[in-house]
C-alpha cells in the first residue's frame, strides 16, 4: 500500500531540469513548479532529477507534518 507521500509524489507535477553552465562547470538544476523551495542539482540530469525526486519526498512530509495542504498539480493545457 503506498503511503501518503507516494500518492501525492504520483501526481504529473511539472519538474523542469535545466544545464547551467557557471565558474564550477556544468551540473544541472532541477525544482518543482508546485512547490515553492523544492529545488536539487546534480552533475548530470539523471542525479538531478533522482535528487528532485528525493527533494520532493521531503518536501511533501515536512508540509504534511506541519499541517499544510499540498497543492495540486497545476493543469496542463495545449497550445
């Protein structure tokens, strides 16, 4: 039986991984649209997306401890 948190974590929230490439080199950065703060890296987007995956889990059950709602993800429309 999936907990709370994997139900929530199953939903399509929008993940956007973008490269950045600054003085340290490349690495990628990941956050959540939904999620205000909910952000990871990682040197290639395959570990920034499983850090995002790992950020989001924490991220769902520190609000969910502290008694706050989860949003829902945002709707996706064609254009």
């Amino acid at each position: 039986m999936k907990s709370k948190v994997e139900k929530i974590m199953s939903k399509p929230y929008n993940v956007v991984i973008n490269p950045i490439k600054d003085g340290t080199g490349l690495y990628y950065y990941g956050k959540v649209l939904e999620f205000d703060g909910c952000q990871s890296t990682g040197a290639t987007y395959d570990e920034a997306y499983n850090n995002l995956q790992e950020a989001m889990h924490g991220w769902i059950e520190k609000k969910l401890q502290a008694g706050y709602s989860i949003p829902k993800p945002f709707e996706r429309r064609r254009v």
